[in-house]
C-alpha cells in the first residue's frame, strides 16, 4: 500500500459530473413549479465492497470512475444547495479490496462517518470477519445500522442495530426499516451464528405499517440487500417482488444483486400504489439522488431523480438549476 498515494487520493478528490435532474413522475403539470412546501433529497449507495479509490484508466469498464473522495465532495456540495438531505447505504460495504482485508472494515466505517452517513443496513459480505469482526469495527461507524429481519438476540450484535428509524427533515417525518437476505448458504454458519433470519415480506409489512400508521410517517423506505430481481429464480424474494406484494413503502433502496438502474423504476403495490426501486450498481460508481418534493398537507407533490455517475469530469455543480 502506497500510504502518500492513499492520503492523497482521500484529500484530493473533486466533484464528478454535475447534477441536474430529471422529473420521474408528477400529479399534473401545474405542480411542477407550484404548491411545494417541503423538498427532501434522498442519496444512496450500495454495495460498496471497500472501493476506496476510484478505477484505474486501464479499468476498461469504468475507466478513471469511482472514488470516495469524489463522492465526498458531491456529497457535501449537494448538502450545501439543499436544506433537507439523507445519505443512506444498502449494505455490502466489506470485502472486495486489500483495504478490508488490512484494516476489517474499520477505514470503510471511518469514511462513511466522515461523509456523514445517515443510516446503513447490512449485506452478506458484512458478516465475512464473522459478527466478532463487524462488531470490533463498529465503534467506528458513528450511523447507525438498521436490521429488521435479523434477529442477533444470542449473537454479540444483540442490542448493537436497530430494526427501525426515523428521521425528522424540516417537518417531513421518514421512517426507514432495512432488510437483508437469507444467510444460510450463501455465508458460512460460524460467520453469521445464531442469527435468525425473518421472512423479509412479513416483516417488511409489520415496519412498514408501524411507520405509516401508528408513527405517522410521510416516507417510509426499505433499505434493501435482498437483491432486485432473480428472474431465474423467480421464488426467491427480490425488491420487485416486495413492492408488489406489500403496502405502506414508498422507496426501496436495493442492494446485492449490483444491478445499474439508469433510474428509478415504479412498481404497483398489493394496493395499486406506486412503489419506487432504485439500485446504483456496485463500488460505489454511482450516487443515487431522489427528490421529493410534499405539498402543504405533506403529500407527495412531484419526483425527480439522478443516478448519478462519479468520475474525473469537473462541471459547474452550482448553475444546473437546483431549486
């Protein structure tokens, strides 16, 4: 590990591409640019498997993209133009570099912390240094981590998650719950313990209706590592399946399966009410952002949404019209 090169990676990084957005759906066309009280700006990422450092110029796929100083720094300008914002992960933040098997996830939590993450969940690859590992770093994650359907009562993370929280953005309450997939498996027994894994439907309904109903919530969103679809195999529980077979969730921020949604997709629920699915692939080459924008009664108004990509590019951030 090259530390000078590392520092200045981390010290170094500028804003990606700038961004402007895009209207996903809206009531009528007279709301676009009338009767909105309240703007909430969601960002998100998933499966970020220990990229620190964006890809080298030779990384034909994504060549000179990633990078967490760049997402930092597109972090913090987007916080600066607007009031009320969420920075949310979907789990998989372990494994997949030399600096989790150096440092355990402890740079990953620190740099998260920094950046200011409100909330994560965790993914499959978070149990890799077994929950004696996940919990030695933990200290170093000042978010906290939402588990719904993992139950730790014998495990060492009993009491160390917590299955529901909600945030309140300038008036706007957002209940936030978080599911993750079936262990067994896919993760080796002495890694994941006794940890009780809940049908993620069942206990996605149970939260989403304690937050909707009895907590008041005016968003309610599933941060998810359950996967976005299998449709080889179509019994296994993804996000498509969830929205459509639940209620009282508005958003469901996906992870797992490292799937590149241009942007986000509408699902109908069991109820006939739309359901938003978003997922930004893997390694943190992407940076989901939705706004929401609620009218006076807290009721959604008009969507807009940007998958946005982090690279080397530098454009203006400030004049593309944020409101």
């Amino acid at each position: 590990m090259n530390r000078k090169n590392f520092l200045k990676t981390i010290g170094g990084g500028t804003l990606a591409v700038a961004f402007a957005p895009n209207f996903l759906y809206a009531r009528n066309k007279q709301n676009l640019d009338f009767g909105t009280s309240y703007k909430l700006t969601i960002l998100h990422t998933n499966d970020q498997h220990s990229r620190i450092e964006p890809f080298e110029a030779t990384y034909k796929p994504n060549p000179n993209q990633g990078g967490i100083a760049r997402r930092a720094s597109l972090v913090q300008q987007i916080r600066a133009a607007e009031n009320n914002v969420l920075l949310l992960d979907s789990g998989d933040i372990f494994q997949g570099t030399p600096y989790f098997n150096f440092f355990g996830g402890e740079l990953e939590f620190k740099l998260m912390t920094m950046m200011k993450y409100d909330a994560s969940t965790m993914g499959n690859h978070d149990f890799d240094n077994g929950l004696e590992g996940f919990l030695k770093v933990l200290p170093n994650a000042d978010f906290p981590f939402i588990c719904s359907n993992y139950d730790f009562k014998n495990t060492v993370l009993d009491g160390k998650t917590v299955p529901f929280k909600i945030f309140n953005k300038n008036g706007i309450k957002v209940g936030i719950f978080g599911l993750g997939i079936e262990l067994q498996g896919l993760v080796g027994r002495k890694n994941y313990a006794e940890t009780v894994y809940n049908d993620p439907v069942e206990i996605a309904q149970q939260y989403a209706d304690l937050l909707k109903n009895e907590k008041k919530c005016d968003l309610v969103i599933c941060l998810s590592h359950l996967g976005f679809e299998f449709k080889d195999v179509p019994q296994k529980i993804c996000d498509v399946q969830l929205a459509q077979k639940t209620e009282n969730i508005d958003v469901i921020l996906g992870g797992h399966t490292h799937t590149f949604l241009s942007e986000p997709i509408n699902y109908q629920n069991r109820k006939g009410k739309n359901v938003l699915v978003n997922q930004v692939g893997w390694a943190g080459l992407l940076l989901g952002r939705i706004d929401f924008y609620f009218d006076k009664e807290k009721n959604i108004n008009r969507i807009s949404w940007n998958n946005q990509v982090i690279d080397n590019k530098i454009q203006d951030f400030s004049s593309n019209g944020i409101l």
